[in-house]
C-alpha cells in the first residue's frame, strides 16, 4: 500500500491546499498563549498581542493569543470529515505579569471546539518527566504560599459533530488497524505515565527541538492508532519538526502537515534518514511487547492472529496488520511512501 505526505510552508488560519472534510484525523500540538517562548509568534501574528503585554495585561493577552488560536480551529472545523477525531496536546502556562495565576489553555482550546461544534470526549492527563529537583515555586517548604509544580499535559479529544464515524460491515482497513487488547487497555487510560520519548529516535537539525517544543513521537503515534484507521489522512497545522508525519508514516497513515517556520520544514528531510529501518522498529517493538504480555500473562487467549504468530485476546484482533515504510519518494515537500506489512 502507498501513503502520501505533504507539508505546506504557510500560516495554518489558511489552509487553503485543503478541500472541505478533507482529512479523517487532527493531531496537534499547538504554541501555548502565556508561554514566553511563544511570545514573539503571537506578536507577530496579532499586534493587539503585544499591546496587551506590554501594558501588563495578562488576562487580554491571553484571550489575544487564544484568538490567534481560533482562526485556526475555524479552518480545523472546515476540512476536519464529520465524525473525524481531533487530538490536541496542550499544556497550562503559569506566569507572573500583574500577579502570578495559572492559565488553563486547555479549558480554552477545549470550549473554542465545542463552539464550533465538536462533542468533547474523554481526554487524557500524560506526565512529562522531570530532570530537575528544583521544581518548587514560592515559599518553597513553607506554608502557604508554595505552588503547585505542573507536571503534565491535557491530550484533548473532541469528535467533530455529534455522530461517529460509520464503516462498512467488517470493513478490511479499520479491523487492518485494530489494537491488542493490552494496548487498549494502555492506551485508552485517562493517564499516560510511561510516555519517555521512548521512539524518539530520529534525528532533528541542530536547535529544530528548542524552536519545535517537539513532544515525543509516541504521542501522536498512539492517538493515530487511536482515532484512525488504515490509509486515513492525518493533518497537523502545527507541524513542528514534523513528529505528527513520522507517526502516520509508522502507521501507515497519509498526511498534511502546515509550519509558518520554513527552516523547520527545509530541514525535514534530514529526519527521513532511516525512517525504513525505524518503522520497522516500531511495527516489530509492538509485536514483540505483545507477545511479551502473552508470556507473562495468566489470561486466557480463544483466537489466534490471522498474520502473526501469536494467540490475541479478542475476535476484533484477528487481523491486525503491522507495517514498515518499504521506500519513499521525495518531490518538493511532498511524500510517497511505499508500506510493507512485517512478518512474523
């Protein structure tokens, strides 16, 4: 089977390379409003931004930064199909501007879709780690003005429209995408505490991850096995380093990916060396922490895999398929990938 992949080099409040209900899947992390590091962006972007910041108004700013946001989830609501799943990774900001208060993006991002007409789906809570023991803010062991230390990230989940997705009876790419069993039950817990940057192997230009703010790979590689099927199109309007693209290469995905940075998207080609080697990595890991569980587990197995050596857990398990990228063609930022399933 072949994917395509195209990354646009333009200003994601208009994607205009995309037709209406053009993609199945949005997974995304976009630039956090009251976040210093994206200052500049929102500066640029809304001059009303810097006004508000440089008047020392931190609530105006962050509803100017959130309507930057906005336009882009207009655009996000237009070329998502009905029932397609959108996935946004979105962190809180604390800061001192008046007085020091926690800023809850996610609640903000979170009510912008239902605005426009998005259901909101159970989300998830996933820990990043943390490399230093400095982590307190205010008073420190004293009470009662320390601060709570924010250690995690809100992983959105919103269905566009109130209906989901209809398949065709046994339809071959959706049960093709199925999960294990054991991977459901990782995956679909409302906390991800085992997210390391585990597979996030491929290497970046030099300062690429400091501009990107890349989240691990495993991220967007678990909400596409989540929230999509086989031969899906992912879209990203936050692309980054492109994360969200080697995710849907991995699972044998399309996808659209738009970055206002054209030296992050120059650079993406750099990330591609031995991405055949790597989905194969990614494909065979999966098996094998499967039949690890198999061996390790007491639990009873009726079925066998239809394509792998192994017994699964469930009917709907049967006829996973697994896949590495066989080669790939490059033309002017766009992406074929020829996909291969892996044996076993």
């Amino acid at each position: 089977m072949e994917t395509t992949h195209r990354v646009v080099a333009a200003d994601a409040r208009d994607l205009a390379a995309l037709d209406d209900d053009a993609v199945d899947l949005v997974v995304t992390s976009p630039p956090y409003p009251m976040v210093e590091m994206w200052d500049d962006l929102f500066r640029e972007s809304d001059p009303a931004v810097g006004d508000a910041l440089d008047a020392g108004d931190g609530q105006r700013a962050y509803e100017a930064m959130h309507g930057v946001l906005d336009d882009v989830w207009d655009e996000v609501a237009r070329v998502l199909a009905p029932g397609g799943i959108a996935c946004l990774n979105v962190g809180d900001a604390t800061r001192t501007i008046a007085d020091y208060r926690v800023y809850r993006n996610h609640a903000r991002v979170a009510d912008a879709f239902v605005d426009r007409g998005f259901t909101p789906l159970p989300s998830v809570l996933w820990r990043k780690p943390r490399n230093t023991a400095a982590k307190f803010m205010g008073s420190g062991t004293l009470p009662p003005n320390a601060y709570v230390t924010l250690e995690h990230e809100h992983l959105l989940v919103l269905r566009n429209g109130d209906e989901p997705r209809d398949f065709p009876p046994h339809d071959p790419d959706r049960y093709a995408a199925a999960y294990f069993w054991e991977e459901r039950n990782r995956w679909f817990s409302d906390v991800w505490s085992d997210v390391r940057g585990r597979r996030q192997s491929l290497p970046a230009a030099h300062g690429d991850r400091e501009r990107s703010a890349a989240y691990p790979i495993e991220i967007p590689y678990r909400l596409i096995n989540m929230f999509s099927v086989r031969g899906d199109t992912v879209l990203d309007p936050f692309w980054g380093t492109g994360t969200t693209t080697l995710a849907a290469m991995a699972a044998a995905r399309a996808s659209v990916g738009y970055e206002l940075d054209a030296g992050l998207v120059d650079g993406f080609d750099d990330r591609l060396h031995g991405i055949e080697e790597f989905t194969a990595d990614v494909a065979r890991d999966r098996l094998e922490r499967h039949r690890e569980f198999v061996r390790d587990t007491e639990a009873s197995f009726d079925y066998d895999a239809t394509h792998y050596d192994t017994p699964v857990k469930t009917k709907r398990e049967r006829d996973i398929r697994l896949y590495r990228v066989r080669d790939i063609e490059r033309e002017a930022k766009r992406y074929r990938t020829s996909h291969e399933p892996i044996e076993g």
